[in-house]
C-alpha cells in the first residue's frame, strides 16, 4: 500500500523539556519521523518547547513553534499552522497527553486534524489500565489481578482483597511517576495518596504484587495492511520492582527458550492488534514467574518510548524513522532495511552480539532523597555498549557510566564489607547493585545465594562469577601471558580494570603498552541487523576481542577524505544532557557538508548522534581513553585522521584531550594545554590580571581555621567548595562564620590534598553568560546572556534572557573586551564560555570555560547562528571571516543583536517532585551553586514578559493570572521585593504573608493577610498550599542550610502542587511581567523560522 | 575457569577457526551452515533437516536455557556438528534438566566453542555453504590432514538424505479430541510439532517411512496426504516426487513444507538448484502473492525451486502458481496449484523454533481436505 495522498501537512508534537523519564530518547525520534516526512514531499510544522533538541533545528521542519506544549498554545499552532494530521506518538507521553486533550476539548474537530501513528481509541486503550488488562483477558492472556481505585476508600477494600505487598500505579503519568510498592498499611496510605494525586485524572491501580518475577520488553511494530513485527526482545536483569529504565537490562533476552519467547510474541502481536495501534510502534512489558514460567502482561506504551530508542541502537532498526512512513500509508514490505540496502523492513532483527543498558543515577544532587529503586523512575540517563557476549557488553557499560568506579575493582571496597551485610544489601534494589553482587560472589556466597538475595537471574550472577574466577586467576598468574590476557579483554575488562589487578604494570599504560606488545587488540564489528546474512552498507561499529586467530575487522578503508572524530558526551545526567549532543550532531553535519569523513563515536542511546546515519561512521563505544584511541588506531589503519574534537561533547572529551594528545592524537580546535590554562585556578587567574580583568577574591583552605581567616578577608558572603570536583557539586554559599563552620564539619573530606576554595560571593550582582567564537585572530560574540537569578545559582539552573534586557551599551562593551582579552590569553579555536558577574559597574569574571557550553542551541536558536558549526570548522582551520564570506556566520555578531530582536528566555526544568526521602517526605527545591535541573525550555517573542510567561507555561505549567500569592522573604530582600508585590496586588491579587514580611509590606501600603508559618500550629501557609488555596509562592531563603526549616516546608508544599515557587527577587520581577503579558492576553505562537527572518533582515 | 581442550573448524576452502571443543571430543564432518535464530537451539539441533551439517550459531551465547524434556523435535540430536561462540557455564531456566553441553556429550556431537562466528558467517555468505570439519583433542592434527579429511567428505549437492531419517516404521498421532480428519504423512525428516499441530486440529496423523508406496498412503485411508521437511538435495527425491505424482492423479488433498515444496514442484515439472547458504534462522519474511501480507517465518533449507513471484505455469495437473516468495531475495516460497488441490510452502508452518505466523496453513489444509470430502 503506497503512501497516502490525503495529507500533506503533518503536525509533529515533541515531548518538551528533558526531565526524569522522558530524556533526548524523544529527540532522536522526533527528529528521524521530521526528516522523514519530509523527505516525502509533506509539510512538517513541529511543536517542541525545548531548543535544546535537534529537531527544533529550523532546517528540519517547515514551521518549527518552540512552544508550550499544552493543550492551549497547541491549539494556537494548529489554527495557524491547519495542518492535516498530528503525530503525537513519537514525543513521549507529554505529546500523548496533549493530543488526547486536545481531542477533549473538541480541537481535533474544530479544525478537522486526524491523529495518525494511534488513534484516541487506541491511546485510551493502551493508557487506561483497566481498559487495556481487559483487553488482554479478552484475548486470553493473563494480568496481575488488581483493580482501579479512585479514592483510598476504595484503595482499602481492594487491599484487603489482594492482600500486601501491592504496587500503586497512578494512570496518565510518565516514567512510573508516583507509583511505588506497599508493603504495609503505612506504605500503602501514604502511596496511594501521593498516587491520587500524581494522577492528572485521580486514579491509581492497585496491583497484585509479581515483585522478583523476570522481566520482558518487546517492541513491536505494525502496519495498516496488519503486518506486525517483533523489532526487539529486552531482558531486565533487575527483576520485577524496579522500574525498567532504573534496570539494567540487556538484549536480546537471554534466558527464555524458544518456546516461552514465541508464547510472549503471540500475545505481544494479539495486543497490538487488539489495541488498534493502526501504524507505528509500541512496547509491552512481561514479567514470567521465575519458578513456573507464568507470563502475565505488564502494561504497553501506544507510542515510541525510551526502550524504543534503545531497541533502535541495539538493532539497528530504525523504529521511529519506520513509524514515520508506516503513519503515513506505507507498509512495512514497501520500506527499505538502511542497512542491507537490499532487503526489506518486513523482518524480525536478529543480533550476533549482545547489548547491555546501564542508567546513570544522580542521588548526590539530591541530598536526602531516597536512593531506593522502586517503580518509580529516578535515573537520569543510561549508557549503551555492545560486546560479542554478556560480559563484554557489561563491562563496557560499567565503564561508560562517568561516575568514579569505572568498572568492577576500579574502587576500594567499603571498610566495612562482610558478606551478611552484603547479600542483605542485595536485597533492596539501588544504584550499581551488580557492583554489590560481585562483592558479594568475592566474598564467597554461591551463585544461588546471591539469586535469592536479589532476585537476579542465576545466568546473569554466574556470568559475574566467572568474572571473579578471572579475576583470582588475574591476580594469582606468575605473568601476564597473551593467552590470560585475551581472555581478560574477551571478557571485556578494561585495560584500568586489569591494572587495578596487576600492580606491577604500572597502571592502565602499563597494562596497554603490554597489550599493543602482545598484539592483542579489539576488532570492530558491524550492528547490521541481520548477524550477517546480508553485507552491510552502514558503517555502525563496536569493538569486540576475539580470541580466534581467524577473527576479522570490518572497518572499510577510506583514503579519499579526511576524516573527523568527534567525541560525544556519554550518558545523560545532570549537568551534562542534550545540549553537548547537539553540538556534536551539528560538528557532524557541518563537517561532512565541508568534505570531511566524519565518525561519531557515543555510548548514549537515547540520542541523534549515535543515530547510524548522523555521522558517516559511528562508533557506539565508552568514551574511556582505552576505547576512544583503539577507535583512533582503528580509523588511522583505513584512512587519514585528520583531527579528533573533543570541545563539543561537554566535559567527557575534554578529559580526554590531554592524553590523547599526549599519544599523538591529532586534537583539533583549542589545545590541551589551553584547556588546562583555564582549568587552573592559579594560571587562569594570572591570565586575568595580566589583562586586567577583575575577579571575585579568593583562597584556598585546609581546616576551618584558614577558611574563616580567608572569609574574615575577604568578606562574607563567601561561596565554598571542595577544590576537587567540577560541576558545582559541593557548593555552597555561606553568610557567617557560623555557615562555614558547618559547611567545613560537614565536608569531612577536607584535608591538604582536599582543601576548599573559598571565593568571594557577590551578592546580588547580575550574573552574564557568553558563548563566544575564536579562530585565533578575531572573536565572535554568539549571545550574551543575562540571568534573570541573581549570581549564586548555578548558571544550568537559573533563567536567562537574551538579548540581556537591562544591559547597557557600556555593559556590552565590556563584556566584549573581557571576552576577548579570555579568547586570546587562553588561546581559544572555537567555543568559549564566560560566566560574569556585574555588580556596581564592575565587570567580574567568574569562569571561563573552552568547550562548547549548555547553552549553545539556546543561543543558535535565539540568535540564528549555527554556533557549534562554526566551532567546528574553526578547530579544522576556517577562519570567522571566512566562515562569514560563506553565509554560515552573519556580519556582526550577537552583541549587537538588531534593536527589534526577539526576546529569548531559558528556563530550568528541576526533578524535585521525583524524588522523596525514605521517610516520604519531599526534597527541597532550593537551588544554589550547585546544578540540579534534567532540561530547559525556551520561550520565544517580541517581549520580555511574553517570552518569560511563555517558559514558565513551558517548564511549570502557566503563571496565575489571578488568586492568591504568598510572599515570604529574607531580611535583606525585603526593600526589594515591595514594588513586584505592589504591581501584583494592583493586578488584584491577594497576598499573603507571615508576619514579618507582612509588617514590610504594609508600611508600603499593600494590603496583605497573614498566615501562620509552619511551625505555628494549625492552618498554616503549608496547609493552605497543600490544600490549594495558593496559586503562586515568592519565598527567597537565608542560606543554604541552617534554620530553615519553614521555607523548605513552603518549597516542598508548592512542589507538591505543582504551583510555580520563586525563589529570588529578580526572579518576582520577572513573573510580574510574564503576569502581566498573560493578563494583556496578547500572547500567541510564531513560527522560528519566521522570528529567524526577522533577525536576518534586521541584520541586513 | 577450565580451559578445555584445543579445536579447530576447518573448511574445505582450507580456512581455520579455531576454539575449544564443546560437547564431545573427536572429529566431525558436514556442511557448515549457518542459523540466525536467537532462540531455539534445542528444536534446532533436533530437527532431522539439519542431518550432516556443522550448524554454525551466529547468536552469541548459546546454552543458556539448557536442555529440557520437553522441546525435542525428534528422538535424538541430528547435526554432525555444533559451532558456537560463548556457551553458558550454567543453565537457567525453570523447565531445565540438564546442560546443553552434556547433551551434546552424551549424544557424541561434535562442537567448538570460541570461534569467532561472525567473521565465520561471513565467509560462508561471501563463499556459500561448503564441507567443512570439527577436530578436536587426538583429532586435531595439521591442517592439511584435516582438510584432507573435509575434502573426502560427500558434497550436499546429490545427497539423497531422507532415508536417513525417515521412521523405520509407520506410526499413528491420534487426534486431539474428536478425529475429525485422517492425514498420511510421508516422513522426509518429519519434525514432533508437525503432527502435534495437525493433531490438535482434530487429524489422525499416520507417519509413514519415506518407501511407502501410494498402496501403502491410500491403506489409511486419508483425507489428505502430507509432505515434511526433510535433509538432502531434493534432485534425489525421485520416489518421493513419484509417489507425489499418484497423489496429484488421484486428486487427494496434498499440502507439502520445505523439501515437500520442493518434491510438489519437482512433481509439477520444476527443477531445484542449490542456494550460495540458503535461510537458515526464523526471522524470515514471506509474502503471500495474493494478500500482500507478511509472514515471518522459520526455514532451513539450503535449495529452492526455480520461479518468479507470482508466476503462473503449466503442469500436467493443470496450472500451478508461485504464491510466496521471500522478499529478501525473491525465492520461490509456496506453490498452488489452481486445478488439484495441492499447495506447499518453503517454511515451516510448524515453526518450532519460531514465530508461529504461518501456523494458520494448517486450518487451511483442514479447509482443503474439508472441501474435498
């Protein structure tokens, strides 16, 4: 069945913002269904809040809305854009949820638009629990017994049917949000009451428990002619009671026969049928009681989902691309397999390698949170890696996780490591439980013990039995012989890991130099989705070790072009996400359009660079030193290397600049040496003074002692933080000595090889960020940015405005001059980012960082520069003025951005109402110096006000327009918080406030009520949020830690509700003004391309 | 971690691979073939189809779920060797007795494990399935002795097989429930779930050794007759292709898999060639000439009979038309014939291992045999 000839204009809805369980995974499909469609001729318009993501790049679309995506500002995108049809199925849940509203609010009708991939049957099918497990009784298979509650009445009566433990599943949410495991009647109210609440449609599931049962994936797809194939198989090897995208899992599945497999595809197949996903994907989760065998069915996604994108990279079959074209018409005989060129998309992949998933948690951001995997999702990211077996695979993502263990053995164990203690550890799920398993087999408990402690699968725990046999065998050979050694690395032990074991090799050199002597290297192999019945034509690579001489590699000769790697950044967590992948997905299109041979190499699957055809060639491999040069070596023996970028990626690559240099890497772009220059506090601050630039006071500490007499000098307030670690983690600022004594006793690492750095604080200063562009000789200014927070919160987590809205001329000039006195002193061929801070006319600078930074698409995307582009082809030698002779960067720069340019505003998106402590409490959503926010929205428009209410709708849901606001302040802001107080009463809000703030406010005439605080008894101002009798909360705290408890009560309250919680003066300012563009009721939708325009012909 | 003894797989083109033996230790010669399937090792080894060839495991970790009493397709292990990559140390799975390596020991199968596979897999799509050998322990010698000996070994080409397999005897599956038709099936290498299929659709299968004659099938009275899958080159099968004949005279209702497609065509005047490496896994699409829909189905066979897609000839039973093909490469996969009923398919509707999309032929040869009452 050809394409359809009924639509040409397709709507795609994006999934918004990254946060805790819908991440980049919606980029990468999202942008493959837009490149597709129009690759067949229709017309693309795309709603997507997040500019961070390739497919809001203006080139892959025809009319891109960076939008909110609710229900009202879709609305608005579809009376301006009339498109035919709207794909909501490849933006996650947030696009599901919106098209079903849309269809509630008789939208769809309105304006005549067929939701194509599910219809809203199928959607409500797929996402009403009850619905859908009687549609798998109706086909004859088997669902955990449970009921559909709707108030805790309820809940109870079906408790003491199905007896505890139960699980709680609350319908319409993302990522297991809100659901949890009851094991008592405590457990039970507390979870089923949060449960209700998460629910946008307040309903929860109540579940019979199948908690330690083995668990399944399929991802399936289907066409209108009902041809449905089996995509992928995923096995978790975290058992029931972990929420799949906090298992590890591994694929194929590894421990079901044939028999059991084609039992859960039958009923995989009879569900999608019965569910009536018409066109595209979907996934359905198993779980199979590990004694008897019995399979009950889970629950589905009627959509592309994150195991979607990971089934993608594990196969090679490119679902999302596929759902794409199967929605508009085609079946799945008529699409081409990519990678056989010749064979069609009507099969079933099959792999002759293996393929592990590990995520990537980020509980030390979250002091206090429960570390407890449960049904809810808390990782923030996962790494892939692929190996020719078990081991290989997992050992290769152990070591692609960027946290400090690096793979078995590469820690000290804990000092207080027995094996009661450890198998009991086992039986709770957390954050790198196999780590837990191998200490355990160590220590002596049998493969069984360990399987019962935790429910893991015997096959999985004796594949890391046979790692601690090596392991002993490792450290009691006599030498390191080839033969030992091949079966180290076949077993997929990193040349550290290895080291670790011999300490007589002096270290991971050592243990390499050894190697290379040896001849024992990896070979590459190809993913090509067929194991090797068919010659691949894409070059999709990863390494194996092979112990069979007559092992081959299969990475093809190319001697015609030069090549280009570039280093992607790893697993998604906080502080490092999409934002670098973008990046480099733009170095890889931009070099290839240039002439280069371009090689990606990545272990993140969720992804648009390691999709196979981002790069000419890509490498899904651990971006450790081992791995990236064997890749280098394997590169250099097929063709000329002619650079290797590693300022793209965030901070991953840049790691590895130095030691790839050192081994005679060619790394393009701004040198190692440079790199360290502004990483050395000592040499960057040389740098500054030579050029005169100021910046803030500091020292360097070893006891409390040095810290108070550094802060007595250079004056309170004073932000602290452990020399050691990057990212802001540790940060904090401190207003007295009382503060820095507590920060001191409670950072017990410090010590002279740990000292803390003590800097000056600049309290309320105005906080600058620039991303600029060097070739050596000139800078290109790319956007200055100014932080509606004031200095203080870490720059990932605060908003910003571009162009700056209260920067002067002079301001800009000086930032001018400051960048390109950073530019040159350091050295800088390609991005730069600078952090100032402006206070009292004084320009100080902060940081200066030689990478592309987070906010490079925000800036790209305001400004309709292709920053990192241009990077790009700067590290391979182009000049900024020749960059400009062809078009790629414009006359001028962003500094001096045309007088009626669009305002850009970013906003933070922050994961507290993920998180909770083991007590069930919140977690504070105070932020600091220390970033903690998954993603950003953009909001877009000709306003300051317009584009702030825009973000804020984006992030956290719409600004009130009228209601009751709550205002409680720290003494130092209460002069300035009196005029945004003024201005909301005067739009005819109430406002309430404790009493102290209220005795401020009314002796500047604002009528106020007074609530009690927290600690005052009963109906307080938390019982009055809790309740939902307050639409916006302004609370700015004292500190980061000490008596505080009021506000942190206030914070986690608004949290729970889901109303926006200001946390900062300017951050007030600016929300009167969103306010009262939303109350103007001016504020409608504006394609980017159109705002693109505009700019250019300002320019022009 | 044991390290087992040394072995080498040898091909007749005079590569090596080499590994460590699994299953039994000694020297084993056939045709490497090599198998996509994920899942299934268990039916895989047991399915007579697989007689004399060295099946090659492109999946990686083969073993996992052991060997259970359940999952046998026939009395005993059938390929004369076994090439895998990583074999499980232990088991797991509820239904498990024993491991797939000591099964392969105590039925003296021949393996290697530690080849690299892949690169195996390769060769063998680039060159075509070829004679190749397993050595292992006092076996493993020089490589020339040992191409030698896979030199002097038959070629596939010509190999007349299915006797091999064949019942010795005829034996009676009785109907699940009410019997409500009574199938003759001709025993090429017959696999369990074939009749276990046909049994649970209310037919009495009678299993027939490969020399019945017509007098032989007609004896049970049938409403049908049956063709199975079976090992060899067709081009021997000439009592089969005439016994096939009688029935098409007869116009009995005939419904032939695998080399029973291939004995329908040769009955219907179609020759068999050998395929470069033939489908071997079960991922294989099919599509149906007059629908357009998509099977994925399992194979095993390594010839194919000459044919377009959708062509229609002339046979001495009126016209037959080629009503499956497989996408990948446009192979003949099943036949029709328009004037008898007769039709038969390349893949194994029986599955086993595999997914079981094409499992509705049986209710068709229900339908058929039904019609002809």
């Amino acid at each position: 069945m050809p394409k359809r000839t009924d639509i040409a204009h397709v709507l795609v809805i994006g999934s918004g913002p990254i946060v805790i369980g819908q991440a980049c995974e919606f980029d990468y499909s999202g942008t493959q269904a837009c490149r597709v469609l129009r690759e067949e001729g229709l017309r693309v318009s795309l709603v997507n809040s997040n500019p961070a993501t390739i497919m809001t790049d203006p080139e892959f679309a025809d009319a891109t809305y960076i939008e909110p995506i609710t229900p009202e500002f879709v609305e608005k995108v579809i009376a301006a854009e009339r498109p035919d049809a709207i794909l909501a199925t490849l933006g996650g849940q947030t696009a599901l949820n919106t098209a079903v509203a849309l269809h509630e609010r008789g939208v769809l009708d309105k304006y005549a638009v067929e939701l194509i991939g599910a219809d809203i049957d199928a959607i409500q099918r797929g996402e009403d629990r009850q619905l859908f497990k009687d549609i798998v009784r109706s086909i004859g298979a088997e669902v955990p017994r449970s009921s559909v509650c709707k108030s805790m009445e309820e809940v109870r009566a079906t408790v003491a049917e199905l007896g505890l433990p139960v699980v709680i599943r609350p319908s319409f949410t993302m990522g297991g949000l809100g659901s949890g495991m009851a094991h008592t009647p405590e457990e039970l109210e507390r979870l089923a009451s949060v449960g209700l609440a998460e629910s946008p449609v307040t309903e929860v599931l109540i579940e019979e428990s199948v908690l330690g049962w083995k668990e399944y994936e399929l991802e399936l797809m289907r066409d209108r002619n009902d041809n449905v194939v089996v995509i992928c198989s995923i096995e978790n090897i975290d058992p029931m009671g972990v929420h799949t995208g906090d298992s590890v899992t591994v694929a194929p599945a590894m421990t079901l026969t044939d028999r059991e497999f084609q039992h859960m595809r039958d009923v995989g197949i009879q569900v999608i049928r019965a569910v009536g996903v018409d066109t595209g994907g979907c996934n359905i989760q198993f779980a199979f009681h590990p004694q008897t065998g019995r399979m009950v069915v889970i629950e589905m996604n009627p959509r592309v989902s994150r195991s979607s994108a990971l089934a993608s990279k594990a196969t090679g079959f490119p679902i999302a691309k596929i759902a794409a074209k199967l929605a508009i018409g085609y079946t799945l005989d008529e699409i081409r397999n990519d990678i056989t060129g010749q064979t069609p998309a009507s099969f079933e992949p099959t792999l002759d390698y293996v393929v592990v998933k590990v995520p990537r948690f980020a509980f030390e951001k979250f002091p206090g949170a429960d570390p407890t995997l449960t049904t809810t999702m808390k990782s923030v990211g996962e790494a892939m890696s692929i190996g020719r077996n078990f081991s290989e695979a997992l050992n290769k993502a152990l070591r692609s996780m960027e946290t400090k263990a690096t793979g078995f053995w590469t820690r000290p164990d804990p000092d207080t490591t027995t094996l009661a203690g450890t198998l009991e550890a086992l039986r709770t799920g957390h954050d790198g439980r196999l780590y837990t398993v191998e200490r355990a087999l160590r220590l002596g408990a049998t493969v069984q013990q360990v399987h019962e402690a935790c429910g893991i699968d015997p096959w999985f725990v004796d594949q890391i039995a046979a790692l601690v046999e090596l392991r002993a065998e490792l450290v009691g050979a006599p030498v390191l012989d080839e033969a030992l050694l091949r079966r180290a690395k076949r077993a997929g032990l990193s040349d550290p890991q290895i080291a670790a074991l011999r300490p007589e090799l002096a270290g991971e050199d050592g243990v390499r130099t050894l190697r290379h002597r040896l001849g024992v290297r990896p070979v590459f192999k190809t993913v090509d989705t067929c194991a090797a019945e068919f010659a691949a034509h894409t070059p999709y690579h990863y390494s194996a070790y092979e112990s069979d001489p007559a092992a081959e590699s299969e990475v093809s000769a190319q001697r015609e072009r030069p090549k280009v790697l570039i280093l992607g950044s790893g697993p998604n967590r906080i502080g490092q996400g999409i934002e670098f992948d973008y990046s480099c997905v733009h170095a890889a299109m931009e070099l290839r359009r240039a002439g280069y041979e371009t090689v990606m190499v990545n272990c993140n699957p969720e992804t648009v660079s390691t999709d196979y055809d981002t790069s000419d060639r890509l490498y899904f491999e651990p971006l450790t030193f081992e791995d990236v040069l064997e890749v280098v070596h394997a590169e250099r023996t097929s063709g000329t290397v002619a650079g290797v970028i590693v300022q793209l990626g965030g901070q991953t690559p840049l790691g590895l600049a130095q030691r790839l240099a050192d081994a005679g890497v060619p790394v393009v772009g701004t040198s190692p040496e440079a790199i360290h220059l502004a990483e050395d506090r000592g040499a960057f601050g040389d740098l500054l003074t030579s050029a005169a630039l100021p910046a803030p006071k500091y020292g360097t500490a070893t006891s409390f002692a040095g810290a108070k007499r550094i802060a007595d000098e250079i004056g309170y307030p004073v932000l602290v933080r452990p020399s050691y670690v990057l990212g802001g983690r540790g940060m904090e600022i401190v207003y007295d000595e009382a503060s820095l004594a507590g920060y001191i006793a409670r950072a017990t690492e410090v010590s002279p090889e740990h000292p803390v750095l003590v800097d000056r604080f600049l309290d309320d200063a105005i906080e600058i960020d620039v991303d600029a562009l060097c070739d050596g000789t000139e800078v290109f200014l790319g956007g200055v940015m100014e932080h509606i927070e004031e200095a203080g919160i870490h720059s990932g987590d605060s908003s910003c405005a571009l162009p700056p809205i209260t920067l002067g001329r002079t301001d800009l000039d000086a930032v001018r001059r400051s960048t390109e006195a950073i530019a040159h002193g350091i050295g800088v061929r390609g991005l730069l980012n600078v952090q100032y801070a402006l206070k009292d006319d004084v320009l100080y600078v902060l940081e200066a960082n030689p990478r592309a930074s987070r906010t490079v698409p925000f800036v790209s995307k305001a400004t309709a520069v292709p920053l990192a582009k241009a990077a790009a082809r700067i590290a391979l030698g182009a000049s900024i003025a020749e960059l400009r002779a062809e078009g790629l960067l414009p006359a001028g720069d962003g500094a001096d951005l045309p007088a009626d340019s669009p305002v850009a505003v970013k906003e933070a998106v922050l994961p507290f109402h993920r998180f909770r402590t083991p007590e069930g409490h919140g977690v504070d959503s105070l932020l600091g110096p220390e970033m903690k926010s998954t993603g950003e929205v953009m909001g877009i428009d000709f306003s300051f006000g317009q584009a702030f209410a825009k973000s804020q709708t984006a992030s956290y849901g719409s600004l009130p327009t009228s209601g009751r606001v709550f205002v409680s302040v720290a003494n130092r802001d209460k002069r300035a918080m009196v005029f945004p107080v003024k201005r909301l009463a005067d739009l005819g809000f109430e406002v309430l406030a404790t009493s102290g703030t209220a005795e401020v406010l009314r002796r500047n005439g604002i009528a106020c009520t007074v609530v009690r605080k927290h600690f005052e008894g009963e109906g307080t101002i938390v019982d009055e949020i809790l309740a939902g009798r307050v639409e916006m909360v302004i609370n700015t705290p004292y500190g980061n830690h000490g008596p505080r408890v009021d506000g942190y009560e206030i914070r986690t309250a608004a949290v729970a509700r889901d109303i926006p919680c200001i946390t900062t003066v300017s951050g007030a300012a600016a929300a009167v003004h969103g306010i009262e563009a939303l109350i103007r009721g001016d504020i409608g939708v504006r394609s980017l391309q159109s705002l693109q325009e505009r700019l250019r012909d300002g320019r022009a | 971690m044991s390290v087992r003894e040394q072995a080498a797989l040898v091909l007749e083109d005079g590569r090596v691979f080499r590994g460590e033996a699994y299953g039994a230790v000694g020297a084993t010669v056939g045709e490497a073939v090599f198998c996509t399937g994920m899942t299934g090792y268990q039916e895989t080894l047991t399915d007579p189809s697989y007689h004399r060839q060295i099946v090659v495991a492109t999946a990686p970790q083969i073993g996992n779920t052991g060997w259970n009493d359940e999952d046998d397709e026939s009395a005993r292990i059938w390929v004369s060797g076994y090439v895998v990559r990583d074999p499980a140390r232990v088991p797991s799975n509820w239904r498990s007795r024993r491991s797939l390596d000591s099964e392969l020991e105590r039925q003296g199968v021949v393996g290697i494990s530690g080849v690299d596979t892949r690169t195996l897999t390769r060769h063998l799509r680039e060159r075509g399935a070829m004679r190749s050998g397993v050595f292992s322990g006092a076996e493993l010698s020089d490589v020339d002795t040992m191409v030698g000996r896979v030199q002097a070994s038959p070629q596939m080409a010509g190999a007349d097989l299915a006797g091999d397999v064949t019942t010795p005897e005829p034996y009676v599956i009785p109907a699940v429930g009410e019997r409500r038709l009574r199938v003759a099936a001709l025993d090429l290498g017959i696999k369990a779930n074939t009749p276990r299929l046909m049994a649970a659709r209310g037919i009495e299968v009678h299993v027939l050794p490969l020399k019945s004659t017509v007098e032989d099938l007609l004896a049970v009275s049938p409403d049908g007759v049956f063709l199975s899958n079976g090992p060899g080159d067709p081009a021997t099968m000439d009592h089969a292709v005439a016994l096939t004949r009688q029935v098409l005279e007869r116009r009995l209702p005939l419904f032939g898999i695998c080399f029973g497609n291939q004995i329908l065509g040769r009955a219907l005047g179609r020759e068999t060639y050998k395929m470069r490496y033939g489908h071997r896994g079960i991922n294989i699409p099919v599509i149906d000439t007059a629908t357009g829909k998509v099977a994925i189905t399992a194979q095993n066979h390594g010839f194919a009979l000459e044919g377009e897609p959708g062509e229609v000839f002339d046979t001495p039973y009126g016209s037959a038309v080629v009503s499956h093909y497989c996408p990948n490469d446009n192979t003949v996969e099943g036949l029709r014939c328009q004037d008898v009923p007769a039709f038969s398919v390349q893949y194994h509707p029986e599955a086993a291992a595999g997914p079981h999309d094409a499992a509705p032929l049986f209710d068709e040869f229900v339908t058929l045999m039904e019609q002809a009452r």
